[in-house]
C-alpha cells in the first residue's frame, strides 16, 4: 500500500520558520526597546536577545528604522485597528474620544511592556504619529464638525493629546495607578477640547465597551 502524502508542503513549514524567525526578532526588539528606549538598542543586541546569530537579523529588516517600524505595527497598529472597530458605530464623537483614550491608559496598566514601548518610542517619532495621529486628529475634527469639541487649532490638540497620552502612560507606569485612572484622564482631555466638565465627568465614567476579539 502506498504511503499517504505529507499534508505539510515543505515551502509551508520553511514560510513558519521564518514567521517564527521574525516574530522572535520583533519581540526581543519590542522588550529591549521598552526597557531602554529606541535608540538605544543595537542590532546585535537584538539578536543575542532572540539568541540568533547576527547576519539573521538581515534577512528579514534593512535597519534599525525599519524592525522600529515592524515592532510600532505590531503593538501599536493592531491595537489602533481594535480601537477603530470599538468606535466605528458610537454615535457620540466625545465617547469616541473618551474611549479610545481610556483603553489606551487601560493596556498600559494591563501590558506595562506595550505601555513602556509606546513611552519609550516617544511622541516625536514618526512611527508612532504616524500610526496614532490621523486616528486622534479625525477624531477630533469629527468633534469640531458636530458641534461637540471647541478646538481653535486641530493640530495644536492632537499634539496636546499625544503629550498628556505619553505622559500619563508614563505615570502609572511609574507608580502605583490611581485608581480609574483611564477615566480621569478622558475626563481631563474632554474637558480640554471644550466638553463642560460635568458632561466630561459623565461621558468618561460611562461602561467602556470591550474590545473586539482579533
């Protein structure tokens, strides 16, 4: 009798080696990069921390700048992508804000790692304005257009808003979080697009939805 086929194609178990491969790389970039900070991580560093030998780390990324990127998708793009699924359907631009603002208070508390990451990346890399700021300045204009927020400048509150983000992330990473933190802080950034601070105190402290699966 003929021996069966292998239902596993050699290319598909060479294309998870490398999946594999490159996870690892992103990953002990990710922990290196949130202990010390973006700069301050070498390549080779990367790869004794994912225990490859150093030409690895070329197969798969050009450049620092380039397993940067990969390392800001991974953590902070899907979660942006979970953010916008949350929001799509919410009626109210200040919950939207409210929202996304406070699940991002919330992984840091939850995933300190991500949270350092994130504060570490900073607000003046291109990465991270890239992934966030177009979320936070639609939001934001979606506010001043419906009557909701009183902005005088858009891209002066999007700046505010990454400033107290990174910030804030930072202090309850440093220290023991107040508690309801994410909700004091959505409070405090309504009230700074223009929300009356009861209807802030309201909007904020609201159930917050759980993210979406996946």
């Amino acid at each position: 009798m003929d021996s069966l086929p292998s239902t596993t194609a050699p290319g598909g178990r060479q294309q998870r080696r490398r999946e594999q491969t490159r996870a690892r790389l992103i990953a002990a970039a990710r922990s290196l990069m949130a202990e010390r900070g973006v700069d301050a991580v070498g390549l080779t560093e990367i790869t004794d921390a994912a225990d490859l030998g150093a030409g690895t780390f070329y197969n798969y990324f050009q450049s620092r700048d380039d397993i940067v990127e990969a390392v800001a998708e991974a953590s902070v793009e899907s979660f942006g992508a979970s953010l916008d699924a949350l929001t799509a359907n919410m009626e109210d631009d200040a919950e939207v804000f409210a929202a996304s603002l406070r699940h991002l208070v919330r992984k840091a508390v939850t995933d300190p790692l991500w949270g350092w990451f994130v504060v570490r990346l900073g607000v003046a890399h291109p990465q991270l304005i890239a992934i966030l700021g177009p979320r936070a300045a639609r939001d934001l204009r979606k506010g001043v257009d419906s009557g909701r927020f009183t902005i005088p400048d858009i891209d002066v509150a999007t700046s505010c808003t990454f400033g107290a983000l990174l910030a804030t992330l930072h202090l309850v990473l440093s220290t023991k979080p107040e508690a309801h933190a994410d909700e004091l802080f959505a409070q405090t950034m309504l009230c700074m697009v223009g929300v009356p601070a009861s209807e802030a105190h309201k909007v904020a402290t609201r159930a917050l939805p759980p993210l979406p699966e996946g």
